[in-house]
C-alpha cells in the first residue's frame, strides 16, 4: 500500500520553530523525498524557506496562530485556528497523510483528540515512545496522555503498540509487559494488580508478564503498557538519569590529564550513543489512536529530528497504522464477545 | 547525644548471606568502631565469623528461621522468629539501638511495621532512598512501602524526609517537592493534585513545589515525596537506565581500539563514579517512621555495602531520627489544630 499524500508539519510548533523545523522540513523533501507541507504564518515561512532556497520546493498552507510551548490543553480549546489544529484538520479532509509537531506535548495530544477523534472502540489514545533497545526499539507507553485510566485502558494501550510494533519494528506477535513494581502476579497498587488480570486473558494478544523499572531499557519486551503519569515520570527519569551518568564521565574525563588523550577518541562514540538514547534518532513519540496519524517531536528538536519525525510519519502512514489499529482493536471486540 | 547500644545486623538476608553480610559487621566493629550484634542461626555465624578470626568480637543472637529472598510480605506473618522480627524485636526491648538488613524489601518493610509499629500520628511508614546528588543527596521517598496512599501521606513524607535531611545531610529548612509530570500546580493525577494543594498550605515545611523526573539527579530539591508504586518505578527506571548507559559505554570501549589506551586511564573513574551511583556508597534506604531504626541494605550488598549501613543506621540512631520525626509530626499535629 502506498500513500503519497504529503505530511503536514506544524511548522510553528517547538522551541526552535520555526527555523529548525523548516529546515528539517526541507532536508525531509530533498534528502528524503517525501512530500511535506508546511502549516503556519506564511510570511514566516516564507522567509525561512528563502533561506535554504527553497521557496517553490514546499506549499504552505496558512495558520494565522500558534501554540505557545508552555501553553496546555485548553489552548486547543481557545485557538481553532492554530498551526497544530490546521494540520489535523488536513488529516481529516484527508489531504494529508500525517502530522508531524514539536509543539507542547499537551496542546498537540488535546487538538488531535478535538479534531481527529480518537478510533472507533479506542479508550484512549496514547503516546508510544520508542526506548533505544536492540536489536529493535521497545515501546513504552502511555507516556503521558492519560494521567489516570481505567485497567482496560491498560489492556488497548497493549493493542496500540502492538500493531506498532509489528509495522515499525517487524516484530511478529510483539511481547507486551505491564509496568510494575515486582515481577509476580500480585505486585503493584490497584489499576495494575486488575490491569495484570484482563492482560492474561486478554485474546490476540502475547502478554509477557510483569517488568520493573530496570527492564525498560533491557529488551525484555516489544511493548511496555503503562498508565500516562508512571509512563510519563519514568520516561523523565531514564532521560534525566542517562543525561547524568553522562555529565558525570564527561567531568570524570576533564579532571584528568592523562584520561584527556583517549577521551579524544572516545568523544565521537559518545555523541554518537546520546544520539541514540535521543529523540532526534528515532524520529519522536506517535500519539496512537486516532483517525489519523500523529508524531510529536521532540519540543527541542532541529532539523535532523524533524526530518526524521516526517520519515516516521511517513513510514507509519505508508504501513496503515491507523487501519491495524482499528482492526485489531475491532477483532479484539469480536473475541470478547465471541467467548 | 549518644548512644552506645549495638546495632542489629540481620546476617541471614541478603543474597550474599551470610558470609558477606558477617564480614561487613566485622568491618563495622573493626574499622568504624561499631558496636554489633549478629542475628541468625548461630552455627552457621561462628563459622563465618571464625572465618575471620572474630569468634569472640560480635555477640550473635539465635534466630532459627530466615526469610527467603523472594518471600513477601506475608512471610513475615509466618515466621515470627526469623532474623528481621528477631532484630526488630531487639530495637523493641531497646537491647539495640537499630536494625541492619539486606533481606528481601516487602518482609522487612512487613516485618518492621508489624514488631516496632509506626510512630504516633504516622501514617504510613515509608522508605527513603538517597539519590546521589551534590553537593548533599536528595531523598526520594516513598521508594516502595506504600503502593497505594492517600494525599495525607505525601505531605507526611515530606515530614519524614525534611527529618532525615536535617539530621543526615545537615540541610536547614530542606525544600521538599513533589513527583509529577509538570511543574505546574494543576499537572499530574487526582493523588498528586490534591497533595500538591496540602503541601502548599503544609506549616513547618518548605514546600518547593512540582518536579518531574528529569529532576531527581539535579539536586533541585532536598526531598522528593511521591507514593510508593512511582517512587519505586522511578527509581528502579534511574538504576536501569545508568545501569545501561555504562554498559553502553563500556561496550564503545571495547569496540574501538584506539581509544583502548585512554580508557584505561578512565576506568578507575567509572568505578568511582558507579560506586557512587551504588547503594553500597551511600549505606541504604531507610524504612521512616517506625519506632526504631531500620536500614535495607540493597539485596546484592557486600562487606562494604553492609558496613556502610551499619554506619548510617548508627550515625541515625545517634541524632536521634526516630524523636526528631515525632517532635515534627506533632508539631504539625499541633499546628493544624491551632489554625
């Protein structure tokens, strides 16, 4: 299946929009060659596509408005007309294949709820984030749409990554974990103790059992299912702490002299593993769920993270990751009432 | 103040009993001048102990039974006259000034709570990690007690950690925050919302408002409080993801032949560095809010890590932990009242 319907970017969403994000856009067309349509103010835009040469190379559809980072959820309330709300809009008249942002994580996850729907039979929809396992990434979510859900909720988060996984990653019957805080059946607090329950007897789908904090980066399973607040810290935490063990060696190998000769030749196999624990090598978390396909980027990305949030988009919007979803969320529902 | 009474090393739990658990209380007395006591079936003790030529320098109090590793919670209702209810049984009669153990977390957390209790007006023991930050750790409680707890409770882990902050890391005034997934007031689930608006009108504590997880490591906060299923989460994620960065790390090492003579150089310093990352550095969590003292040394712990424990179980008992945290508990009482 091929869809070359272009990908809307928000070009105005990001801590450097909207340079970074042109840029990344541009690099997407040239380098790519997937089509990408810019979405914001177009003088701006404009201009930043003059600086790359770009000007009859991407069309821009006009936003007049735009979500500030620090705004949250109820700014997709009060701006209709806003960049991120414009491209959703492209997705649903369906002249568009996908979105890629790197608004505020709160204001892309409100708008594309308000205007995408979430998928027939879907709870919830749920941000996946792929962690840096090999020899496929793992995916963690919810992590962070969703601070409170229902176990069942757990469940479909299952099913989402699932079919993510399958189509991104090539896994066949993905392993699905639940995050808890012991290995056994009756560790955790409520929500998890019931969602271990229905995962176990939940039909069309590989559950792998419990995992802790310290499976998140082992590989232990394709898909780790989480409610969006223990998803969110955790995801925070891994990022703080890899960032942590990382300046503590870079000091470590400042402080000494004779450590300085090796550390020269060890720094570009350092840049090149943050490269891979960061959100600009993957390309950004998906927002599952929805009529329509959505990467947020993330909100400090440049150009080579937006280049490869399109790719993603691209790929995803290529594989039919929003039919899977539906249908497997569908055969589920089947299943259910079948037994 | 001082005290002069022994501590209580429970030399049957761990997964390196009871031969290194033995030789970090050996340590203890020999090297840091602390007064032990060995709880545990005698037998094996003295041969441990005559291992090290110690036979007659540590007391050995008979426990028969032992908790297993993997036994939980209820095992501590089973076997009343294994090594920890022994132990907590002496911090009860005040034969020993705290307890000492590197057995499995849920049967000392039950064992502590059922033989010693919880202090007046706790209400929910909790434990304490401390984070290695500079220049003072940060305490990261609850770390796993309570999988499930009431707003009430995060404020008085707030109590709890400001205690352990004064008396261990000689903060003033410590700023507690609270774990969620934005800084804001109204981010995170319905628990931390409510507990966001109690800690704000808490009297006698410094509340220094929301972090997330990217915080834990940069020493923003003196205390972090958070319930126990996220705190756990959070901190077995950090452990996984350090744990990974170095691995990582040393893998690039391996791989690259030029920067094999540098890294040697390095690797005293990456010891360093995970040692200071390593429970065993920092002597243990500590269970707040008994009526006693009660160290968990990690369960892998060696010598070292045991002796370390030993030194900050004593170092606690000394200033008086468990008085310092009822003084603040029912001054807080006390203030609430008068309001």
């Amino acid at each position: 299946m091929s869809d070359s319907r272009p990908i809307a970017v928000d070009a105005m969403g990001g801590d450097h929009a909207p340079h970074e994000i042109v840029a990344g856009a541009v690099h997407a067309v040239r380098e790519r060659g997937l089509p990408v349509v810019l979405v914001g103010a177009p003088r701006v835009l404009y201009e930043a596509l003059a600086d790359h040469g770009a000007t009859n190379e991407l069309p821009i559809v006009r936003a007049e408005e735009a979500l500030a980072m620090d705004e949250g959820a109820l700014a997709s309330l009060r701006r209709p007309r806003s960049s991120i709300a414009i491209a959703c809009h492209l997705v649903r008249r369906g002249d568009v294949s996908a979105v890629v942002s790197a608004g505020s994580t709160a204001g892309i996850v409100a708008t594309g709820k308000l205007r995408l729907k979430a998928q027939q039979g879907v709870l919830r929809p749920a941000i996946a984030v792929a962690l840096p396992t090999l020899p496929h990434p793992t995916l963690l979510l919810d992590a962070g749409a969703n601070a409170e859900v229902k176990p069942e909720a757990l469940v479909q988060f299952g099913h989402l990554g699932a079919a993510y996984a399958e189509l991104a990653h090539g896994v066949e019957h993905p392993r699905v974990a639940l995050l808890t805080i012991g290995s056994e059946a009756g560790k955790g607090n409520k929500l998890v103790r019931r969602a271990h329950e229905l995962l176990e007897a939940a039909p069309g789908l590989h559950f792998a059992g419990n995992v802790e904090g310290y499976d998140l980066l082992t590989g232990k399973a394709d898909v780790i299912t989480t409610d969006g607040f223990t998803g969110n810290v955790a995801l925070k935490t891994m990022e703080g702490a890899v960032r942590y063990a990382f300046d503590e060696l870079r000091q470590s190998i400042g402080d000494s002299p004779v450590a300085r000769l090796g550390a020269l030749m060890q720094r570009s196999r350092l840049r090149e593993l943050s490269h891979r624990l960061d959100a600009e090598a993957h390309g950004g978390a998906v927002l599952l769920g929805l009529n329509g396909t959505v990467v947020i980027a993330h909100g400090s990305s440049r150009a080579a993270g937006i280049s490869a949030a399109c790719q993603l988009a691209a790929d995803l919007s290529e594989g039919g990751l929003v039919t899977r979803i539906g249908e497997r969320i569908a055969s589920t529902g089947r299943s259910h009432r079948s037994r």
